[in-house]
C-alpha cells in the first residue's frame, strides 16, 4: 500500500472488500438497479440512477483517480463471491479521522454485513497513521443504519440539524465515533 493511500482490498472471514474498479461496469449498475427502491430513501444520489453506462464508467473512473490520489476508497463487499452490498473509507474528518459508508443489498438485510464490513473498516482504518478515530453518520430516521455503530461499540457524539439529502431523511445528523484506544480494548 502507498503511503497515505487506503486500503484497496479488506479480508475478513466472511466477507472480501473490494475496490470498484471499471471492469465492474455492468455488476454495479445492476446491482444498484436491484436495490434502487431500497436505497431510494437514504441515498441522494439514486435520484440520478440509473446512469447512462458512459456517466458510471466516469463515476468508476473518478474513484480510481481518488484513491490513487490518497482519497476516498469505494469498496464492493462480497459474500461467497457475490456482491451484497458497497461500503468505502471517506476523508471528510480532517486529517486524523475516517467516515465509513454502507449500504446492504435488498436480499441480504438482517445478516450482520454492514456491522462486519464496517469492523472490517474499523480496524483497517485504525491501523493507519495517522487516523486516530472513525466515524459514521446517519439520519436519524435510518434505524436500520443506526444499529451497525450501536452493536459495534461506537460512542454516540449527537444529533445536528441536516438539510435532508434524500426521500426518507428528516435532516437530523447522528454522529458516532469509534477513537483507536477504545477500538483497542474492544
């Protein structure tokens, strides 16, 4: 791995993240198609879904250049070699701090992926220097999404008012943050 550059593949014992790369072309837009009801309540930009091959192909290829660029890192996350959903690492805290995304396919909900991909996460963004802590956020509304930083132990920072991005959102923004210490004793 290049220094300051994040993880492009996590393994766990489970569950393989992985980069989205272009030759992912049609398995992510059909994966977001199968799931756009399902994300269309959380998720602003299903509004633009489904994209033309040509502007997912860009959106591929803008998060390449962002990863190789020390940026974000866009992940699949596989089961048994299928795509069950997509979650990544976001530099929006600073530079001592990570935000972890998610979202799980229709079909697998209830099956602890997104709390075992977010761990997975956890510990591969605390194991760079010089993150010292993790978060994730959520609208209050998404008691789903709430769950995955609750069942992991995350310390809950508070709610702040949002402009709702999406459908489902009441614009209230639940923040939790998990610090390299604390992650350590858990």
């Amino acid at each position: 791995m290049v220094a300051g550059r994040l993880p492009d593949r996590v393994e766990g014992s489970r569950l393989l993240l992985r980069r989205w790369v272009a030759d992912d072309l049609e398995l992510l837009a059909q994966t977001v198609e199968h799931n756009l009801e399902h994300l269309r309540p959380w998720m602003p930009w299903v509004a633009s879904e489904p994209l033309p091959a040509k502007e997912r192909l860009a959106l591929l290829d803008g998060w390449e250049r962002s990863w190789l660029d020390g940026g974000d890192v866009v992940m699949a996350i596989l089961l048994d070699g299928e795509v069950v959903g997509s979650t990544g690492l976001h530099r929006r805290r600073g530079l001592h701090g990570l935000e972890i995304g998610y979202w799980v396919d229709c079909d697998h909900l209830g099956q602890g992926i997104a709390r075992e991909a977010a761990s997975m996460l956890t510990t591969a963004a605390l194991s760079l220097e010089p993150i010292s802590f993790v978060e994730i956020h959520h609208d209050k509304a998404n008691v789903r999404s709430a769950r995955v930083p609750e069942r992991l132990g995350y310390d809950f920072l508070g709610e702040s008012a949002d402009t709702p991005d999406a459908p489902g959102e009441v614009g209230v923004d639940c923040a939790w943050r998990m610090s390299r210490e604390a992650w350590r004793v858990s």
